[in-house]
C-alpha cells in the first residue's frame, strides 16, 4: 500500500462524541464536543489556526461543530509525527505491515453500523448508501493488504473537507486500535489555507486531491514547485448512452443509478443521458415514473432513498442550474424544487426532489457544467457515430456508459469513449480491484495501486448473461505497471463534501480515488 509518513487522516472520535450505543444516534441529536485533530496516535487541538470552520447535519441545518483550521505549524508538526512513524512501519515485515491493515479492515466490518450512522449524520446520505461505502473500505482495505509484502509502505495527511470533517476519526481510531505506528495517519483540519500549507511542505512527497477544476489547477501549480508528484479527482460531466435494443427496465434502473445515487453528489455520475429517439418516449416516461418513487427524508431511517444536500449554498447552487436550464429552452419533468418532510425537525434539511430534464441540447449549461445534483439530462440521438461523437464533446472525461444488447456495439463504442471507466449495461457498480481515473479536466493517473495512466477498464453487467459472455464482463488492459514508493510523507486533500467521504484515506493515494467514487 502506499502508507508512508504523511497524509491526513481521521481520530477516535465516535465512542467520545456519544453517550450512548449507536441506536441512541438520532437525527437531530449528534454533536462534537472534542477534538477533530488526530496527531500521534490521538485526538489533538491545533497548537496554531488559521481560521475557523463550522460543520452542519444537512438532515436538520443544525450546527454540530465548529472547529479551528489547522494552521502552518499545526501542519508541519503532522508532517514531522508521520515522518517518524513511517520509519517504524517501513522496518516492519509484509507480513506484519499485512495483519495490521486485515485487523483494520475487521474492525470497520466490525463497527459498520455505527461508522456508518455518523457518516450519514456527517454528509446527509442514506443510512443504507453509507453502508454500502463502509463495505467498500473494508474490501479495499483487505485487496491491498495483499500487496503490503511487496512495498515499504507509505504515511498519510488527510485533510477532509470541511463540510465533512467528523467521521474522518473514526478510521485514526480505527487504524490505531489495529496497530499502526501512532502517526502514521494523521487528520488535520481546515480549508484553503491548511490545503496549501500541506502541498507547498517540502517533507510533503506527494499530494492527491479530490475537488473542483479551478482548486485542482491551484493543486498543481503548487505541486510543480516542489516536482511533487499529484494525483486528481476533478468531477465530470458523464455521458450514459442508451441504445434502442437494450433491456430497457435495466437501463432505466442503471440511469437512476447514474444519477441520484447520493442525491446526485457523485463525480463519475452519467448526468447527460443519450436516448435513442426509437424508445425516447417510453424511456423518458418510465424514469420520470422511477424517479417521482424515490422517497425523500430522514437519511438515517431504512426506507429513504434520498437524503438531504451537503449544505444550503450547495442547494441553492443546484436550484440555480435547474432555473436556467428552463430559461434556456429545457422542459423540467418532474422535481426541481425544494422538498420540505413532514417531520418537523427535518423542515431546515437542505433537501430538494430529484430532477429530470428534457428537450436538452448539447450547448445547453445544465448539458456542460457538472451540477452535482440529482439532475438528470435527457437528450436524443440517431446513431451511434453521431452520439459517440457528441458524448466526447465534452473538457471532461471520467466514466461512461453504454446500454445495449449488443456487445460487440457496446466495446466499440467504450473503445471510442473518451473516459477512463466505463460501464457496460449498468453504472456506478466497481469492484475494488478496478483503477478510477479519468482524463481531460477530470484529473489525470488513473488511481490503483498497480495501474498507470496508459490503464482503461471497463465494467460490465455480469448477471446479464443474455448480452455479455462470462469472458467479457471485465476488460482491463495493462500497457505497463508501475508501482511508486516514496522516502516521505504524502498529503490526501477533500475539497467536495460528500465525495470526502471518511473511510478512504486508508488507501495509498494512487489508490484512493477509486472508492471516492462515493461513493
């Protein structure tokens, strides 16, 4: 794996932030009363800040911390504990370095329910969603345990974002409990100013971000001063491609998949949705029903499907896109609208209904700007040529998909698709073992621990046994593999809240972005 001296990692947080078990965790009643700091192996105040940050439940709008920003030496003395703490996990053997990431991944199985609750509290998706997430970090954390034998190993920094910053403790606790050198996973807190202090740190060999283009730019230009390398997850604007012979109920499911999955707050989202003008009316009219059934509420009740959004700015930002989408000739289905539940200690939850959106056009903003939000853009098309070039028409390049019964179709057409994953007859559903990367202004490296750029991958439906043969659900083409090691400390920064989800700094940062698929 790719632990080493220094990333930003998360703290024993949970059992101190409540007084009673997990069930005791409601909506509406989580607070943080300690530390969010995690240097050395424990909870820690910053010994300098550089501003302060306050977190919400997006169930409720309800503070439940406000926190201090780490400042440059609350930075640096991060850096310094991981540099130690590595030279104590790089002596060790493979096989040892191998036991202690099994018992981490034993204790999250363990402990699922309760990280997931505070995951849910924390960034606003369902209960069931976080679970999922949960069971992800734990599989990712077993595949690379494997791989521990063959490399010295790596520390970390993680910096989450500050929308998310409480769930992040659980896994320092976590890995401390597992035996992990204390400071070899440390979380500091903060904004633009601590995300800085870490990529410009010269013990600081290697900076992975997830986040918006612009702060992305920022990342590299001070990345390249110090000829450091970086990984970046940058969002997209994905195109899913349905075609008229497909299984048409399995691909308005996958559609749904592409686009509401934590309320639309996912970078590798398919939100430009191409339809074959042959079953555009049936399709349009199945997923509007689909979509007008996913119920909306209490994320942390079993039955809601879709939570709130992870702040009001964010809410208001997606309301807006929605109104100028039908300013500039879209036609709004269903949703788009501010939901306000029943319960009364929900009614300041930054919840909305789902969208769905048609009559789009390609030079449309809904149709080129990522959104992140569960919008969904229905467009037309004729043929394949015309739509495989109209899906590349893009400055992003993430994920795809492709519905079809075709297979032959469905890899020419992935072949040509200018995105580093791509789905064949469903979306968003990745085993562990695949690279994530994408190209264009999606970032660059796709993110294993054994794959480079040249890596493109390809996930296909194997329960669809009618339009995939067993040999072809999975294509990986390997051009070369690398592996990196580095003498020093490498720096994980979230900039989006609910793609900083708590559990995936403990993963090497070429490694990481792969389950920030938000999962």
């Amino acid at each position: 794996m790719f632990f080493r001296g220094g990333l930003v990692a998360f703290s024993p947080c949970v059992r101190a932030l409540r007084p009673g078990p997990v069930a005791a965790m409601n909506t509406g009643s989580f607070v943080v009363s300690q530390p969010l700091n995690y240097r050395g192996g424990a909870r820690v105040e910053p010994v300098d800040a550089s501003g302060t940050e306050k977190a919400f439940e997006p169930a409720t709008g309800r503070v439940i911390a406000t926190f201090a920003c780490s400042g440059e030496k609350e930075v640096n003395l991060a850096v310094q504990d991981a540099k130690a703490a590595f030279k104590i996990w790089s002596q060790k053997s493979g096989m040892e370095r191998c036991r202690v990431l099994l018992e981490a991944a034993r204790i999250i199985r363990e402990r699922r329910d309760e990280i997931a609750t505070v995951e849910t509290i924390n960034n606003g998706k369902s209960i069931f969603e976080a679970r999922w997430d949960v069971d992800t970090s734990w599989q990712c954390l077993e595949y690379y345990a494997g791989l521990a034998g063959s490399m010295a190993g790596n520390a970390m920094i993680f910096k989450p974002s500050p929308f998310t910053p409480v769930s992040v403790l659980l896994l320092a606790e976590i890995y401390t409990e597992a035996g992990v050198p204390p400071g070899l996973f440390n979380v500091v807190q903060g904004g633009a100013a601590t995300g800085q202090f870490l990529c410009l740190h010269r013990d600081v060999a290697k900076v992975s971000f997830t986040g918006s283009v612009p702060t992305g730019s920022k990342i590299m230009e001070m990345a390249a001063k110090g000829i450091k390398p970086i990984t970046l997850e940058l969002g997209g604007k994905s195109p899913l491609i349905i075609f008229s012979d497909c299984d048409l109920e399995n691909a308005v499911k996958g559609a749904l998949m592409a686009n509401f999955l934590t309320q639309g707050e996912v970078c590798c989202n398919g939100t430009r949705v191409f339809v074959q003008k042959e079953i555009l009316e049936k399709f349009t009219k199945e997923v509007v029903k689909r979509t007008q059934g996913i119920k909306i509420g209490d994320p942390l009740l079993e039955g809601t499907r879709m939570g709130p959004l992870i702040n009001r700015p964010h809410l208001e930002r997606v309301l807006g896109f929605i109104k100028l989408a039908k300013e500039q000739g879209a036609k709004v289905l269903c949703g788009g609208d501010v939901f306000v539940p029943e319960d009364p200690k929900l009614k300041d939850g930054y919840y909305m209904r789902p969208c769905v959106l048609t009559d789009c056009r390609d030079d449309m903003t809904c149709v080129r700007e990522e959104i992140f939000g569960p919008v969904m853009s229905i467009l037309s098309f004729d043929t394949e040529a015309e739509v495989l070039e109209r899906a590349n028409n893009t400055t992003f390049g993430l994920a795809a998909g492709v519905f079809t019964r075709d297979i032959q179709r469905a890899h020419r057409v992935v072949a040509g698709l200018q995105a580093g994953m791509c789905f064949i007859n469903n979306y968003n559903v990745s085993p562990v073992e695949l690279p994530f990367g994408g190209y264009k202004k999606s970032g660059e490296e796709p993110e294993s621990v054994d794959a480079n750029p040249a890596c493109r991958d390809t996930g296909c439906n194997s329960d669809r046994t009618d339009q995939v043969s067993e040999h072809s659900c999975l294509r990986i083409t390997w051009e070369s593999i690398q592996i990196l090691v580095l003498p020093r400390p490498a720096a994980v920064i979230s900039g989006n809240g609910n793609q900083a989800s708590s559990y995936f700094p403990f993963l090497s940062p070429k490694a990481l972005q792969k389950v920030l698929m938000c999962i």
